[in-house]
C-alpha cells in the first residue's frame, strides 16, 4: 500500500473562505457601539453625581439637626445651653 500523494494548494491556509468575507461596519452599527461607549462612561458619571447627592443630602440633614438643637435652645426657659 502505498502513502496518498500530498497536494500542493496555491492559497496560503489562513486564507478566509469567499463565503467569509468580511463586511465594512453598517453606519447603525457603528452608531450602536458609539452608544455603548458613551453610556459606559455615563453610567459612571451618574453614579458619582448620585453619591455626591447622598453626601450634600446628609450633609443638608446635619445642618437642618444643628439649626433645630440651637432653635431649641434658645426657645427653652432658663439658663442657655448652647
């Protein structure tokens, strides 16, 4: 028995069948990963705004308890406790 010849092919093996072609992006698609890059870098940002709310809001609680001790105190007969 003898060992089947070996073929010599002319196209180089990491050539892309023509069934694979490869397309230019579609102007829709491109858009759509612009969007994706964008709200990746918005969420981000809305994230950090909305952590800089809790802050300024517990900040605003802190100040609004402080004015209410003092209002109380200078409301309440006797000596002053301030």
């Amino acid at each position: 028995m003898q060992p089947a010849p070996v073929r010599a092919s002319s196209a180089p093996p990491t050539a892309l069948p023509a069934t694979l072609s490869v397309r230019p992006p579609s102007v829709g698609g491109a858009l759509r990963a612009l969007e994706g890059l964008l709200m990746r870098g918005g969420q981000r940002t809305a994230r950090r705004n909305a952590w800089t709310a809790v802050l300024e809001d517990r900040r605003r609680a802190k100040d609004r308890r402080e004015a209410q001790h003092l209002l109380e105190a200078v409301a309440a007969p006797g000596p002053q406790a301030t």
